[in-house]
C-alpha cells in the first residue's frame, strides 16, 4: 500500500522507475566514450598547425566524419544524462529545477543537431 | 528545541572544510569527477562551435581558431585535455565499481594513484604528439 497521496504521485515526486534505465544508459554511453575519446584527443593533436584547408580535409574523410557524428551523438547524450543528475542535487526549489532541466535538455539538443549537421555539411558538401 | 526553518540560523558546510573536515584522496577525486564532468560539458559546446564554424566557412573558421591558437586558448585546451582524461580515468574506474570490484580500502587508493598519474601522463602524451612530433 502507498502512503503517498494521489496529489504526490501525479508530480512525479516518487519512482517513475525510470532510474534503472538513467544508470545503464549512463554507463553505456560511457562506455562508449573511452575509445571514442581516446580517438578524438589524439587525432585532433596530430592537426596542430592545420589550416582551414587541412581540417576540412581531415574531416571529409568518410571514417572520420561517422566516428565523428558517434563521438557528438554519444558525448551530448552522455552529458545531457550526467548534467541532469548535477541539476537534481543541486537545484532544490521545484520550479527552477524544471525550469532548468528542460532548458538543459533543449539546449544539448540543439549543439548535437547542429554539430552533427555542421560535420555533416563538411563531410558531403 | 530545533524547529525547522527555512533558514537555519547555524554554519553551512563550507566552513567545515580544512579545520574541521580532512581532505582525503578519495573525496577530492569523487569531486574532481563531478568537477571534470560539468567542464566537458562546457568544453562540448566549445567543440560545437568549432565543427559549426568549419562548416560556415573559411571566415568564419578564422574567427574561432584565432582564439584556439592563442596563448589562452591553448592553456583552455590543455584543462580540457587533462579533465578528459581524468574524468575517462575515473569514469572507468567507476565502471569497475559497477561490477562491484576493486572495493576495498587498499583497492580505492591505489585506484585513485593510478588515475591521476595516468591523466597526467596521458595529457603529456597528447601534448607532446600535437608541439613535438
Ligand atoms: C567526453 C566528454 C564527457 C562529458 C562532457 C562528460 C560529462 C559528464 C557529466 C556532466 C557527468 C555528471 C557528473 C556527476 O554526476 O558527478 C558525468 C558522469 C559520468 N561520466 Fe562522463 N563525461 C564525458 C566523458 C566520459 C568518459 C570518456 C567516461 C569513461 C568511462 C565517462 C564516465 C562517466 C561516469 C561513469 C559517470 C557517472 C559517475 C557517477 O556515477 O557519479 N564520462 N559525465
């Protein structure tokens, strides 16, 4: 039996049972990242000194331009997860964790679209 | 008797810090995890903005890699050189924790050592590939 009143539940202030699944997708994602990190740190090293030129070429090749949308796609899900946990033990009043959530999750949104399509736009232009 | 209140008349925990609470290797590197975290995250937007720039053309390229080369920019990279390969570090010893190993005393130091000497060696690595090599 719940000791919760009908009101708490409906504002989510309880399990959604959605923290199994923020885990996983946590450590997946992180997962990924170790050799996808490892790649870029040290393949953008090797282009110290390059001109615009030079970085777009490297770019352009096709097995670059896809590690390169995985690498956007896994690091803004990865961080959109891991900034949410910083705002929910940091933001106490209710209103402005929303408030901040949702502009978080809107704005990571928007620099992995705009990133990948930017790569994108390189690599087939 | 305490009443709760909104705004407790007592001290906040940061005056605990240094004299009253001892800074440990362990606490130090957990919020140096969330530190790193929050930082690449920034860093992340950097690196949008230097693949939207790209895209946008030769002019628009220079704007952005004119700061990236000076002196500011290359010491703004190397803190998020090192705080990649920290928090990568750490991240995976996180991941070890998750399976539940490496959990006693002696197994967190030594965990801890071996990250910060590796994020530092790996940061050195990745400098010395990008100005020497
Ligand atoms: C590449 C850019 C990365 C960004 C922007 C990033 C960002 C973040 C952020 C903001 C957090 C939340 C911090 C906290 O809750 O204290 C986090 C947590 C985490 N990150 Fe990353 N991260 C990145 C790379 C990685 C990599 C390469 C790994 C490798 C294993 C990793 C593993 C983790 C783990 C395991 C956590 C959860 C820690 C916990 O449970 O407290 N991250 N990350």
């Amino acid at each position: 039996m719940s000791l919760r009143s009908p009101l708490g539940r409906a504002r989510g202030l309880g399990s959604a049972k959605q923290g199994v699944h923020h885990f996983w997708v946590q450590r997946v994602s992180s997962a990924a990242l170790v050799p996808l990190s490892l790649w870029f740190v040290f393949s953008v090293a090797r282009l110290h000194g390059a001109d615009y030129a030079a970085v777009k070429h490297w770019v352009s090749a096709p097995s670059v331009a896809v590690a390169l949308v995985l690498f956007l796609a896994t690091l803004f899900y990865h961080s959109m997860l891991g900034v949410q946990v910083v705002i929910e033990d940091y933001v106490g009043h209710e209103g402005a964790r929303l408030a901040s959530l949702v502009l978080s999750k809107f704005v990571h949104a928007i620099l992995a679209a705009a990133s990948i399509f930017a790569v994108l736009k390189v690599a087939l232009g | 008797m305490s009443t709760p209140s909104s705004a407790p008349n007592r001290p906040l925990s940061p005056f605990m810090l240094g004299q009253y609470y001892r800074f440990q290797l362990t606490s130090v590197l957990s919020f140096l995890h969330r530190l790193t975290g929050v930082g690449l995250s920034l860093g992340a937007a950097l690196l949008a903005l230097w693949l939207i720039a790209l895209a946008g053309g030769p002019w628009m390229y220079a704007a952005v890699a004119r700061h990236l080369t000076a002196w500011y920019g290359q010491v703004l990279l190397f803190g998020f050189t090192w705080a990649l390969m920290y928090h990568l570090g750490n991240g995976i010893r996180h991941l070890v924790w998750d399976f539940g190993y490496a959990f006693s005393m002696k197994a967190v130091y030594a965990g801890g050592y071996i990250v910060a000497a590796a994020s530092l060696l790996l940061t050195a690595a990745v400098w010395a590939l990008a100005y020497a090599i």
